[in-house]
C-alpha cells in the first residue's frame, strides 16, 4: 500500500457534535476573542492587530479580535496546501480527507533492556532519524526530533543539531520550533539547502503568546514559509476541566494565531494545532495517554473542518513507560480517533513515554500500528469486481472455496494490511521461535534499517551550508552567553569523531 | 467567640473560600485575636489538605483552592502582624518562582502550597522571573530558600545563570537553593550548584525541612 504521503480516508469523519453545537462552540470562541481578548507580549504584532480593527491595549498587551476579522483570517487561510519534501515523491498535501504521520519527539532515549532514560548519543540521534525516513508511515518530521538534544551538544544548539541531522539523513518534509532565535538559523538552513519547512506558533496557554512565539512566527511568515499554530492547554489547569471550554480556548488561541499570521501575510499556509491533554489531578502532570484527549481531538476535527482548515491532533504520547498493553491502547486509540474523525496530521512515532523519551524500536512498532490505521482509513471498496457475485456464484455452497480463485489471489493482497512485527503464528510455531515477541521483531527490522538503509545524501554543497549554518549557531550561541567555554570545549570534543556528524 | 472565629477560619480554608477566609480574618482582626493564632489556624487546615493530598484522597484543585483561601487571609493577618510589631513562628521563609523563559506554573505552584503546609512562609514571584527580579526577590524578602522551577531543558540552564548572579553579588551563601522540573536531574541540580532537588512536589517540600534542619 503506498502509504508515503499520507493515509486518505475514503469515508465521512466521525461526528461527535451537533451542528447546533459546532455553532455554539463557535460564538463562545468569538466572545472569547472580542470580549476576553488574548495577551500578545509583542508591540509590532499589537500595532498590527490594532491598524486592522482590534480593540488593543498596549499597557496590557491584550489584543480583542473582532468576529468579523476572524472570519475574513479563516477565509483566507488554505483549506489544504502542498508541504515539498527534499525528495518530491515525498511531498505532502497537508488538509482534506489526508491524515499524515509525523515523529514525536522525546528528551532523552532509552536503555532498551531496562527501558530507564538516559541521555542520547550524537550516534543514536542520527540512527533515530535513519529508522525514521526508512519506515514509510512517517510522512514528515516535527520540530525538536527524535531528540531535544544528544550528548554533547548544549540545550541552546539542539534545535539547530536536530535540524541539521533531520536534513542530512532524511529526505521528508521537515518542521522546526523555535527557542533562543532557533528559527532564524532554521530559515537560513532551508533556504541554503533549498528546502521548505514547517515553523511554529506556540501558544503559553490560558490566552498567552509570549514575545519568542510571536517573533518566529513573523520570521516564518515573512520567509514565506508555512505555520503551525500550537495550543498546549492542560484540562483543569491551564484550560476548563471541561471539553467544550476546552475546545473554545484551544481554538480562541490558535485562531488568533491564524489571524496574526494573516495579517502578517495574507493567505499564508496555516496548520492550526489542537494540543490538549487532561491534567493528572494527583501529580500535575498532563495525562498524555488520557481517552478524554481523543474526544476532545474529534470534536476538533469536525470544528475545523467546518472553518476549512487543516488541523493537528494532540501528540500521541504514551504515559506508559515501555511499550506495552498499555502503550498500545494509549497509541491505537489517538491514532485511529485521528483517521477516523478528520484528523489532518498526528505527531505519532517513536514516543515511549509522554515527550521525555523516544526509541527507533517504538518507531518500527508504531509504524506497523499507523499501516494498520491507514488501511483502516481507505475503507471498503465496493465494485462489481469486488464484490465478486459472479464468485460466489461459482463456488457456491460447501464443499466450495475460494482459495484457489483468481480473484482471491488479486483481491487478498489489496485488503490485507501485512503487519511486520505482530505475532500471528499458531501455539506451536510460536514456541519454535522461541517465543518471540513483538519487540524481537522490531528489534530485528530496526537493525535491518540500520545495516541497509542509506538515506539520499546532501549533496557537498548542501552539506557544507548546513555546517556553515551550524558554526554561526555556535558563535552567535557563545556570544550570547548561552554556551560556556567549557560546554564549547566538550562539544568540540564530539565532533571530532572521523564519522563526524553521523556519530 | 475567640475559638469560633478561629475554627471558622480553619474551615474556610478546608471549604476553599477565599471569600470567608478573608472575612473571618477580618473579624479575627477586629475582635483583636493573636495573629500567631490565625496563622497557626490556617497552617493547620492547609496541612491537612497536604497530608490529604500526600495520601491520594485529595488532588490538585483541593490542594490549590486551599492554598487560594489562605492567600486571601494572609495578607489581612500579615498587615496585624506588621502594626503589633509581633512575631511569628514559621518554619522558614522561601522565594519561588519559574524561571525566565519558562512559562509553566503548575508545578511551581504545587511546592509552594506544600512548603505552606510544612509552615514556610512563601514569596511566589511568578513565571518568566529574571535573574534580576530573583536578586531583587531575595534582597527583599531575605528568604532562607531560594527555590526555582524550570520545565524545559532550554531553560534549566536559566537556573544556573541565577546562582551565577547570586554569587556575583555577595548573595550565595545566605540562601539555599531549590531547584525543580521535569527536565531536571540530581547530575544536573549538582552541576549548577545548587543545594537540594527532589522530582516531586511533596518531596521538594520536605527537602526544604531538611536543608533548614528542621
């Protein structure tokens, strides 16, 4: 199945709300907007709110968008827009009925024997990233993956590193984030490589956008580059406990943020992003693996495809911490809720538990379970042919078959998806294998991966840009304070391997 | 009519009214009770929500809605503490806050009600807090503990930017350092210098004790 640009789903999403609801949902985000206003720590973007019709005050920082503003914003923002790919058999069409599957991230990797976190290795980071553009179901890259960072390399130059490794060893399309200026030496690296990519809003949830979100987004925009629009909210906490004021202030923020980037430039490409997660009353902590995320996800979905533009679903982090019942149902769950009910994009793979960990094991079974939603989403095919009267009429009653039919031998292979790490062995056969599991058979396709695949490389140009962009990280990183002379000295030390920059 | 307005007090915070907080430590004020009386009330209710808390029969939004209820009555009981010119018994006085870059409060928030339950008396200077703003922070309040929150590996180095400051001037060695997050580790907390790091909420608050010896 070519699964490589995406899953596209062949039936209507799932409904959740009323069209009575959706509406009330809307007005209450539109009051929200006008009455509650957003605080916008960024005084360009509040003169420029204020020239097109906001009620601004400065001294506050809040911004009062008007209804008849965000309506315009949301006409002229796509209702899908192609994301170029380095490889163009790769490129997306992000929007409509497609669902695409992204990496998500983790903070550190895994000890895959005791399943503990521990710091990754410049090595591992760049494996992670082969495994990632091998599996076919990954169709993009999200910002700060697979790692936030990996040895040796200080926290103000993982976002540029990650950047860098992504580009190097995978040939997808690529999204960044944005911390300390990241994003200026992402633009530069894209466009010296000649890629696009994908920048990011972030939003400080309740109704917050600090002056660093707003920074990237103009220096996106303005690149004519695409936006993603994150929200971030904590159901209880930094949101209503419940899902509907959820829903009104997940959307109230990352529509002003769609606003904003309208203004900025008009029909820029916006990937607006539902990123909501219940709290754990006991710890504080988001309950990533919660079900109430999923219902709050579908909703979502059906609200934005009523406003026309394409959405982002709630990361699929685990709360489990190694891969497991429970991290399976935790993953089956968003993933299928996003294939079913509209989703646009998912960030999916990789993540072992919450964003603090990611594994290339996880990866390949992620992979084998998004195949599975994937096919799921393609539907029933209903033909003359597949259908098969004129089969069944054949074989007829028992003692008839069907396995040595023709149409069986063309029609198994378009309706079975073939997983490649589930078990489906009998009792015996399975003892004969030593009983292996589903980690063993993604253990063995990780290693397969990692002896066989070679990315398309950059070429020496391309790699000599991307490296030149590294060292003005680097200066402008130590200028600022942020890299100590010892942090420096170590970092050199890493790099000083003859494999450099892939271990 | 002293006890009643005490345990009516007491049971404003364990109710999470800030409204009857404030209105009993009025009339607590008023009727010229003790203001180590009222505090001590109020100490004891948000340490029962604490042990609550700790126990899993409470969560969150008990553990900060009591936590709102006493910050209602405290400054009232404060303002009579500072006319009468009296004393106070606490366990310690702490400066908290997120640091700069760092927008997250949730945890932040959660030590700083526990430390009130184990009897500290604490600043919460908020999220985004500058290194400036904890010096001024800590001139000013003269805080035993120094305690700061940073989610984010990004800004985790932030917190060993503020005892770089705090050493430069003259200020390290009259406070002990906190430091919290979910990107943190004890290597981490150790590197920068600081005194004490604990995961978790409760545990953060009874560190405290432990670097007061109390």
């Amino acid at each position: 199945m070519g699964f490589t640009r995406g899953f596209t789903r062949r039936f209507p999403p799932l409904r959740v709300l009323s069209e009575e609801q959706v509406e009330e949902i809307h007005r209450g985000t539109l009051q929200v907007l006008w009455s509650t206003g957003v605080h916008v720590e960024h005084e360009r973007a509040l003169k420029l709110f204020e020239q097109h019709g906001c009620r601004v005050d400065h001294d506050a920082m809040r911004v009062r968008i008007p209804p008849g503003l965000v309506e315009d914003c949301l006409r002229k923002a796509p209702s899908s827009f192609p994301a170029p790919a380095r490889d163009p058999n790769k490129t997306l069409m992000i929007g409509g009925n497609t669902l695409c599957l992204a990496v998500a991230p983790g903070h550190k990797t895994v000890d895959p024997t005791t399943w503990e976190p521990r710091e990754a290795t410049r090595k591992e980071n760049y494996d992670a990233v082969r495994v990632l553009d091998a599996l076919p179901t990954v169709h993009f890259f999200s910002p700060y993956t697979p790692y936030f960072g990996f040895e040796g390399v200080p926290s103000c130059m993982a976002m540029p590193e990650s950047l860098a490794a992504r580009i190097r060893c995978s040939t997808k399309f690529q999204c960044v984030g944005f911390s300390n200026d990241s994003e200026v030496f992402a633009i530069d690296m894209a466009k010296a490589v000649g890629i696009e990519i994908l920048g990011t809003c972030a939003w400080a949830p309740p109704l917050a956008l600090y002056r660093d979100a707003v920074e990237s987004t103009f220096r996106i925009v303005e690149a004519g580059f695409c936006l993603r629009v994150v929200g971030g909210q904590v159901m209880g906490g930094t949101a209503t406990a419940s899902i509907a004021g959820a829903i009104v202030t997940n959307n109230a923020e990352v529509i002003a943020g769609l606003v904003l980037a309208q203004l900025i430039r008009p029909g820029t490409r916006v990937l607006v992003k539902d990123f909501t997660a219940p709290m754990n009353m006991a710890s504080g902590a988001p309950a990533f693996g919660g079900i109430e995320i999923s219902i709050h996800n579908a909703a979502c979905n059906q609200m934005w495809q009523w406003y026309g533009v394409p959405l982002d679903n709630t990361t699929a982090y685990p709360n489990a911490k190694v891969p497991d019942f429970q991290s399976a149902c935790e993953k089956a769950m968003r993933v299928m809720n996003a294939g079913i009910s509209g989703g646009n994009t998912l960030l999916f793979h990789g993540s072992v538990h919450g964003e603090l960990t990611h594994h290339p094991l996880q990866s390949v079974l992620d992979d084998d379970l998004a195949g599975m939603v994937g096919r799921f989403m393609e539907g029933v095919t209903v033909s003359t042919e597949s259908l098969g009267i004129d089969v069944i009429e054949k074989v007829g009653p028992v003692p008839g078959h069907f396995m040595s039919s023709p149409h069986t031998r063309k029609w198994w292979k378009l309706e079975q998806y073939l997983p490649t790490t589930a078990d489906r062995l009998t009792y015996p056969e399975w003892i004969a294998t030593g009983k292996r599991t589903c980690l063993d058979y993604a253990r063995e396709r990780m290693e397969e991966i990692l002896t066989n695949h070679k990315p398309t490389p950059l070429t020496p140009s391309q790699e000599d840009e991307v490296e030149r962009v590294l060292e003005e990280a680097r200066a402008y990183y130590q200028k600022q304070g942020l890299i100590t002379d010892d942090e420096m000295r170590y970092y050199r030390e890493t790099m000083k391997s003859p494999n450099y920059p892939f271990e | 009519m002293s006890s009643d307005i005490l345990a009516n007090l007491k049971q404003a915070i364990l109710d999470y009214d800030p409204d009857a907080a404030a209105e009993w430590a009025t009339k607590g004020v008023e009727q010229g009770i003790n203001p180590a009386e009222m505090l001590a009330a109020m100490t004891d209710a948000i340490r029962r929500i604490g042990d609550g808390f700790n126990c899993g029969d409470l969560f969150l939004p008990d553990l900060v809605g009591g936590a709102d209820a006493m910050g209602a009555a405290t400054p009232i009981i404060q303002e009579e503490v500072r006319r009468l010119g009296a004393k106070t018994d606490s366990t310690g006085t702490v400066v908290i806050g997120t640091v700069f870059g760092d927008i997250h409060t949730i945890g932040k928030t959660m030590v700083a009600t526990l430390l009130q339950a184990e009897g500290f008396i604490v600043h919460d200077v908020g999220i985004n807090v500058t290194a400036d703003e904890f010096i001024e922070s800590v001139r000013t309040h003269n805080p035993d503990i120094l305690a700061m929150s940073a989610l984010m590996t990004m800004t985790a180095t932030e917190q060993r930017k503020v005892i770089e400051r705090l050493k430069d001037e003259g200020l390290r060695d009259s406070v002990k350092i906190m430091v919290g997050g979910g990107a943190l580790t004890q290597e981490f907390a150790d590197s920068i210098g600081a005194d004490g790091y604990d995961p978790t909420a409760p545990g953060a608050a009874k560190l405290a004790r432990r670097l007061l010896g109390r």
